[in-house]
C-alpha cells in the first residue's frame, strides 16, 4: 500500500533581525572604566524613574483596561466534560460543553504529524483504502492520509441529516426540534437505528436540502445519494452518499466553532448524542483514547457487495482532553469483514491520539 501523507496551515514565526549589513571600520572603543561609570549613572537614573512611577501610578490607554484579558479568541472551541448517559432532552443540552477561549500557549504547540512513519509502516500491512483527516483545534493544522475518490459514507451520513434538520429547525436559544424529532435523531445517532435515519432524510428533504445544507458548510466533495431504497441493494440508499475526509472534518467543524450554522443549543445538543452512542459502537476515533477524555463520535459499516467481503467502516468524531483538542475522520474501503476494517481504525486512531500530546 503506497502511503502519502501531507501536511496544511502550518504556523511558522520570524526570526528576529540579523545584522545590518553595514561595512566599514569599528569605531574605537571607550575606555572600560569610562563605560562602567556611564553604565552606573544611566541605573540610577532609571531606578529614581521606577520610583517615581510606583508612587504615582501609571495610566493605561483610554478604553484598554482589561480588555485583553476579557477578549474571547475567534478560535473558540469547546471545553471538556466526562460523558453521561442521560435520556432526558434537558438534561442533555444542560450538561453539554461550552465554548472557551483557546490558551496563547496552547495554541502555539506543534505537535508532530499523527500520519508519520509509525502511521505508514502499520497500514502498509494492512488490506483496503485508508483515508483520513486530523484538525488540531489547538493550532489550526491540518494533516491528510491517503489519496483516492470519495468512498461511501454508510452510517456516519447520520451526522449530515441531524445537521441539515437542526440547522432548518433551529431558531433562538433552542434546537427547534419536536419531541417526535428529538426521539428519531436520539435513535439514529446513539444507536445508529436505521428507520429513524430513513424518517428524517425525508423529514429533511432529502438528497437536494441536504446538498443545499453541505454547500452553506463548506463540504465540496460530498454527493448525498439520490435513492433511498436503490435496485439492488438490501440497504438503505442513504449509507451510498459519498464523502472525503477533508468534507467530514468541515462538517464536524459545525459542531465545534461558535457562529457556524447552528445554534450554540444545536451544536450542544447534536454533541451530546454522539457522546453518548451505545456502548458497542464506541470504536474507531476513540481507540487508544484514555477513558477520561471527551470523544464524541458516529460510525459507519456497510457490507458494499455482500456480507462476506468488500466492507466499508468509517469513523469520525471530536477528541478533546489529555492536552490534546483535534477532530478526526477515518474512511476505510475493501475490508474483508466488518471486524478487521474497525480494527484498523481502532490502532490507526491509537498512532494519531499518541502523536498529538
């Protein structure tokens, strides 16, 4: 398997400015005793000055005070709290996280490519197509692994519909969402359930509100697919909507960036749901994740050509703790079974947590 990874947003810092440039002879140096002399005139003029500052108090600049300190970072993300198993709708939107200011020091770190070598020389022994995205949060970085055409979505298309309905229904400080809605999107997300997922395609729209909902967020290589039930195919049509890593990654975005196109309430509330998907679907982004930490994820595994071979298994989702705040997306096609394609996930999601502390 030919790995090729990349690396985008990158931050550098200038150096500071060298020499001048400027040729010629040195002047003559003055005497040492001469300078020393200078030097100790030039401290105690400095330190009356202090003096003179402390006794009487120095003024900041009209209508700066503590306005720095104040001032929340464009590059707000949201803070980290344990996961719960809580059923009631208020319940959830009171205990998802909220927005916080990114640290200066945080943002400056540059952890090392999560898809390096110990990323390549695990996937060249494996079968199928990877391809993944990582979005460090902290930094802005981006990091790519793999090259291809888009690949099946199969269940984590679960994600758009519940973005596409909350953004339609969304107004004011809630979701918008009818208590018959918010049951079918807890089904569909937490348990995966296709029937509600098929309730709510249609509730949506369908295939053409959900390209017009994908084109507002920024996804441009994501084709919702146009059958629902589809000649030939035993599953619902909605899994063969295709998408790349780089458009799930702006999808999740949604959820994690203050002033997208949904409501603080929606963003908390869609969260919620995918910190609390059924235990035995807590695979994928979260392998190798410590307990402790915040993962908000939804999966996908779809049988293309049968049950027996050609599995598609995805995985995408929102890590934060432990020092590290990235989203990731993991597409993964020609599995020989459901199990061996979460595996891969599962120890290539293990390689990008250790990398990115």
């Amino acid at each position: 398997m030919v790995i090729r990874t990349s690396v985008s947003g990158a931050k550098g810092r200038h150096a500071g400015s060298g020499r001048s440039g400027v040729s010629g002879p040195r002047p003559p140096r003055a005497p040492i005793r001469i300078v020393l002399v200078a030097l100790g005139a030039c401290a105690v003029i400095a330190a009356g000055t202090v003096a003179g500052l402390a006794a009487t108090g120095s003024p900041s600049p009209a209508g700066t005070a503590g306005g720095a300190a104040g001032t929340t970072s464009a590059d707000a993300r949201m803070s980290v709290t344990s996961p719960a198993r809580v059923r009631s709708p208020q319940a959830r939107t009171s205990a998802a996280p909220s927005p916080r200011p990114t640290p200066a020091a945080t943002a400056g770190a540059r952890p090392r490519d999560p898809f390096g070598a110990a990323a390549a020389s695990y996937l060249t022994g494996r079968a199928g197509t990877v391809l993944a995205a990582v979005y460090d949060l902290r930094t802005g970085r981006a990091w790519h692994l793999g090259q291809g055409t888009p690949q099946a979505e199969a269940s984590i298309v679960k994600l758009d519909v519940l973005e596409t309905l909350l953004s339609e229904r969304g107004r004011g400080d809630g979701t918008g969402l009818s208590a018959s809605e918010r049951a079918l999107a807890e089904q569909m997300i937490e348990d995966s359930d296709n029937d509600a997922a098929t309730s709510l395609w249609y509730a949506v729209g369908g295939a053409a509100r959900i390209r017009s909902f994908n084109a507002q967020a920024g996804l441009t290589h994501t084709a919702p697919s146009s059958c629902v039930v589809c000649p030939g195919f035993a599953w619902p049509g909605w899994g063969l909507t295709t998408t790349t890593p780089d458009d799930q990654i702006a999808l999740l975005r949604q959820l994690v960036t203050p002033g997208s196109l949904l409501t603080k309430a929606a963003r908390e509330y869609a969260l919620s749901l995918m910190r609390d998907v059924t235990p035995s679907q807590r695979w994928g982004v979260s392998g190798g994740v410590p307990a402790q930490v915040t993962v908000a994820l939804k999966n996908g595994w779809l049988p293309l050509r049968g049950a027996g071979s050609d599995w598609q298994i995805n995985s995408i989702g929102w890590v934060s703790g432990g020092g590290r705040d990235y989203l990731m997306a993991v597409l993964s096609a020609g599995n020989p079974s459901e199990q061996y394609g979460i595996d891969t996930i599962d120890q290539l999601a293990s390689i990008v947590w250790q990398h990115m502390g």
